[in-house]
C-alpha cells in the first residue's frame, strides 16, 4: 500500500428533499490518493486550511446556482450534529472541473471539520477508506486480502478496485 485515505459522505437535501445532495468529507490524503482526478493541489489543500471550506465541482455548481464565495447548506437528517442540527453550511473555496468518475459531478470538503462536529459516539467513523497500491497490477490481490483480514469483523466490508467499480461499459469506454 502506498498511501491511504479515509472519507464519509455527508447525505441530504437541499432547501426541499427532493434536491438530494451530498458531499464528500475526505481527509488530508484524497490528494494523495486521487491523483486522477483534474483537482489542483492548492484545491485538495483548500479545505484542510478552511474546514468549512468546500470545493464543488461546475457541474454541481451550476445546478445549486454557486460561485466562488456562496454559502451551500446541506439538510442531513441522517448526520446529527453535536448541538441536535442537521443542517451543515459551508463556504464554496473553489469549483473545479467535473470527473467522468462522478456522473452527476461531485462536491467535498474536510472530514475533520464533518468528524469533530458530531456527537462524541459518532466521532473516527468513516464511511469509506480508498488507497493507491504500489504495483497497481496486484490491486485485486490486495483488495482479496483485505477482505480476508477483516472477514471475522463485526463491520461488514466491501472490497473492489477501481477497475472494478467502474464496471465493463466505462472499461470499453
């Protein structure tokens, strides 16, 4: 393994339940990790210097209306925060090109901020660890072992590749 990063995904709506949002809350690894991606270091590094800071792709901010400077607030009925709110705002710090990786664009910002916000229960959890191989040509191997380690843990895990997350239509694409 050469690096690991950690995330959790902040899940609502905005202004009405039928604007389904989300973002994802990554640690100060993501860059590290999703080196693919068309996001500038100074962009990763963004959030981790305004915790409140999110960086949305122009898709997402073309649909939610955004610029650089808007305020984007996120209903969460299933992420309570420590003081009993569900709502989480945050500040758009930059928008950035969209992915093929993330279809319907992407928005993220600081587990840090998401994680220390939460009740003290709640609190290290994460929802998703991704990690970049050293010989991506073991990968599946990788992913084979893990879930082997972990086969007798009381969380429940699902392993896969990229590769194999993207499935046969974007492999022949």
């Amino acid at each position: 393994v050469k690096t690991v990063t950690a995330m959790n995904f902040l899940g609502g709506y905005v202004a009405d339940p039928k604007n389904r949002a989300f973002v994802l809350m990554v640690d100060d690894k993501a860059a590290d990790v999703f080196v693919d991606w068309p996001i500038t270091q100074e962009q990763w590094h963004a959030v981790q210097k305004d915790r409140t800071g999110v960086v949305m792709s122009r898709m997402q901010a073309d649909r939610w209306h955004k610029k650089v400077g808007d305020i984007f607030t996120i209903i969460s009925p299933s992420t309570v925060r420590a003081n009993g709110t569900k709502s989480w705002s945050f500040k758009v710090l930059e928008i950035a090109d969209d992915i093929p990786q993330a279809l319907s664009g992407y928005v993220f910002g600081n587990y840090d901020y998401m994680d220390k916000a939460r009740p003290l229960s709640d609190q290290g959890k994460v929802t998703e660890v991704d990690l970049l191989a050293n010989d991506p040509g073991r990968a599946t191997e990788l992913a084979q072992h893990i879930d082997q380690v972990f086969a007798n843990s009381a969380t429940p895990l699902s392993t896969i590749t990229e590769k194999m997350a993207r499935g046969p239509a974007t492999l022949a694409a």
